[in-house]
C-alpha cells in the first residue's frame, strides 16, 4: 500500500485485511520491496517432510523380512 499524498509504503496484511506497518522505499518508483516469504519456506518445509515419510516407508517396504510359509 502506497499514500497517494506523501509516497509513504505499508505492508498490506491480507490475514487481518489491514494497512500494516511503514516499510522501506524500494529502490524501483511504484513498487515495495518484497516482504519476508514465510508461505514459501512453509510449504518447502512441509513437501521436504513429506519426502523424507515416503522414503521411510518405501525403504520399510523393500527391506522388510517376509513370512516364511510353513
């Protein structure tokens, strides 16, 4: 968010749909300078988790003792 009056620069918090606080002026005229990429780090966190269970269990498959029929 950009004050039309002054050129001011807030984060936009879309969770609570509210200016947030002043940021810094970005070096281009018109754009803000990107804020910290939580939603990407979360979501690279989670799918690196995900892959790591799915080579357990894969690994648990392959290298488990079969029954021996009687």
């Amino acid at each position: 968010m950009v004050c039309l009056e002054c050129g001011k620069q807030f984060e936009y918090l879309v969770s609570e749909m509210r200016i947030g606080k002043p940021i810094a002026h970005s070096p281009v005229p018109g754009a803000a300078l990107p804020v910290e990429d939580k939603p990407r780090r979360r979501t690279l966190r989670i799918a690196l988790k995900a892959l790591v269970a799915g080579a357990v269990m894969l690994g648990a498959l392959f290298t488990g003792r079969r029954k021996k029929g009687n």
